[in-house]
C-alpha cells in the first residue's frame, strides 16, 4: 500500500503546525493537525505505511507506529484528500477502529499524535448571500440586505404576498 495525496482542486495553505485545504471541487475546507498534515504531505504513491511512520517517528521524536498511520490515511480517505480508494492488508481490515486508537495511544504516550481532520462544508455565493437577506417584518435595505427569497418590500419591510408583517 501507498497511498496518495490528492492535490488536483485543491488550495492548500500551510498555518504553523496545522494545514488548511480547501476542495474547490466540494467546496469543502479540511484542517488537519500536525500529524495528519505530515502524513498527507508525504503520501507520494511510493511510501509505505511504514515509510510514513518511520517520517513521523522522525519529525515528531517520539514512536509512532502504523496504527497511527492508517487512522490518519482513514481520516484523509473519508474527506477524499487522496487518490484512488484507499486498500487495506486484512489484519488492518479486521482490526477494531477503537482498538487501533487504543493502541496508538499507549505506544505514541499522548493523544496529541492521533491525526486530526476536521471539515466544515464552505459556503458558496449563493449561500452567503441568503445568510444577509432580511427576514419578515425587518426593515429592508436594497441592495446591501435585500428580502429573503418569497418575500417582498412592502411599506419599507419585508413581508410575503398577502402583506403581513
């Protein structure tokens, strides 16, 4: 197995320790922690889980294992950050998710090496523009607040068809 990083659609921007990528393609933005940035940043499709380990080990001065690898490659898989299906030996396959976390922790010592995406699901034009449209009975503002959708300008408010504040 080795795996690779996705970088097509991609806006990628480097905060300290943590990276930010935007997927313009899902219009997705990922944080991932130090150890998931690491593990992302050097999935080329010619390291191995234990190449990517032996990355860590050394970037992070502590011992990591590949437990810790392949929770970080599950993480990036699910918010498809990599290329290709992710494919896993069977003993990985079987193993219990909160056992490998289990494990990861007591031989990494700190929770902190755990890999860390977190995603949130951008807002596109349109929907930053319905977040400033103003609501019924609030006094209109054209063109910087508009109504909402299926509301109108009435009397200088926002009301629906039949008038009602």
């Amino acid at each position: 197995m080795t795996p690779k990083a996705r970088h097509e659609n991609l806006v990628v921007q480097e905060l300290g320790d943590e990276t930010v990528v935007y997927d313009e393609k899902r219009n997705h933005v990922h944080r991932l922690n130090h150890t998931a940035a690491l593990v992302w940043k050097h999935c080329d499709g010619q390291s191995t889980v234990a190449d990517l380990a032996a990355v860590l080990q050394a970037e992070l001065k502590t011992p990591v294992t590949d437990e810790i690898v392949w929770l970080a490659l599950d993480r990036l898989d699910k918010e498809r950050l990599l290329e290709g299906a992710l494919v896993r030996p069977e003993d990985v396959k079987n193993a219990a998710r909160r056992q490998m976390l289990k494990k990861a922790a007591l031989v990494g010592g700190m929770t902190l090496l755990l890999p860390v995406v977190q995603s949130i699901v951008a807002p596109t034009p349109a929907m930053a523009m319905s977040v400033s449209c103003r609501k019924r009975g609030f006094a209109y503002d054209y063109p910087a607040h508009p109504c909402c959708p299926g509301l109108f300008p009435i009397n200088g408010k926002c009301t629906d068809r039949a008038g009602r504040i």
